[in-house]
C-alpha cells in the first residue's frame, strides 16, 4: 500500500535555490503592496520602500538560479517557481509602480495590462522552449556546451529599467500630474506618454526576433 503523503511533504523538498526564488516573490509581493499602500493613503515612504524591494528581488533572482547550478539542483519545479516570482516582482509590481506614480489614464492602464501579460507570455514561451532550445545547433547554442547562449526577446528582470525611470521621475518631482509630456485626450481616454515605454518594453518581451546575449 502507498503510504499517506506527510503534512507539508512539499515543503520538505524544496532546495536551497528554491527559499531564494521565494524571496524574491515575497518582496515583489511586497513592493505591489506598498504601491497600493501609496495609492491609498499618499505617504510617499511606501512609495519609496516599494521601489527599495523590487531591486532587492532581483538579487534575489540572480542568487537563485547561481545556486541551483553551483549545487547542481535546477528542477522543472524550481523553474516554474522561479516564473511565477518573476511575473510579480518584474511584471505585476512594475506596473503597479506605473499606476502609483500617475500613469492611471485609459491609455496607461491597457498599456500596463498588455506589459504584465507580455511578461507572463514570455516567462511561459521560456519554460516551453528552454529544453528544445538546449537540444539547437543554430547560432543560439554553443555546440561545445550546448547550451543557450542567447535569449529570444527581453529578460523579463530588464523591467528594472522602467523602475528607475519612474523612481527618477519621482525623485524630480516630475510624477502624478507632472509626468513628464503631460497627459494627452486620445479619444474617450487619456495617455501619459512615458506609459508607452512599457507598451514598448512588453513587445520586447515577446519578440522572436529581439536576441539578447545571455552572461
């Protein structure tokens, strides 16, 4: 007879690699809930601690893929684990950012929601396809290795980029109805126009023709 699963069986097998990949989903959840803090009540110290978090994620995503190879435990599971972190700390939490700083126009707002959805489709194509892309011989591969030596598209951490221009604009004081450009009447709704980096970043993110060399 197959003995009864143990209470909090799953948790007794995660690795070391995978507590880093859960840190940085915790303080990307973190940062989205101190952008809403922000929006709620304006003190502008959880506007900054939302900022401070999601660079403290990236670390923590840098950490955990290093150690899962120095220990040799990457798994299917640690990378489906690490894709749900990512979309919250480089997808969901940016864009929450956006909106905090004032970027809450019709416009912005699709522009937001089609960002975070780029950022989920590609974190989705990588897990389908990084085990097929090992097996190439194309120039994305390095035949002694094999392995992948390029990433199709934008990393979906390079969402930091849009961190630190909105952070700056904050810091100028050029934010919620400062922004920068203004706020322009695009038919029934409104566009701030430093919303349509994100709409360009998230094309980025699921370009097949975009090539990024892989460190």
């Amino acid at each position: 007879m197959t003995p009864p699963p143990r209470h909090f069986s799953m948790l007794r097998e995660f690795q070391l690699a995978d507590l880093f990949t859960l840190l940085n989903g915790f303080t990307g959840a973190g940062a989205l809930l101190s952008f809403m803090r922000f929006v709620v009540d304006g003190r502008i110290s959880y506007f900054w601690l939302g900022t401070a978090l999601l660079p403290v994620a990236l670390v923590m995503d840098a950490l955990d893929g290093r150690i899962a190879r120095l220990r040799g435990q990457a798994s299917p599971f640690g990378q489906e684990l690490d894709s749900l972190a990512d979309a919250v700390s480089f997808g969901v939490a940016p864009a929450a950012m956006a909106f905090a700083a004032g970027m809450r126009g019709g416009w912005d707002a699709l522009f937001l929601i089609y960002f975070v959805g780029c950022g989920i489709s590609r974190l989705a194509r990588y897990n389908v396809t990084a085990e097929a892309l090992s097996g190439r011989t194309d120039a994305s591969v390095d035949p002694g290795t094999a392995k992948v030596t390029h990433f199709e598209g934008l990393p979906i951490p390079t969402s930091l980029a849009l961190v630190a221009m909105v952070a700056i604009f904050a810091a100028l004081g050029r934010w919620q109805a400062s922004l920068p450009l203004g706020a322009l009447a695009l038919g029934p709704f409104t566009l701030h126009p430093p919303a349509v980096l994100y709409f360009l970043h998230g094309s980025g993110m699921v370009s097949k023709t975009l090539r990024i060399p892989k460190p």
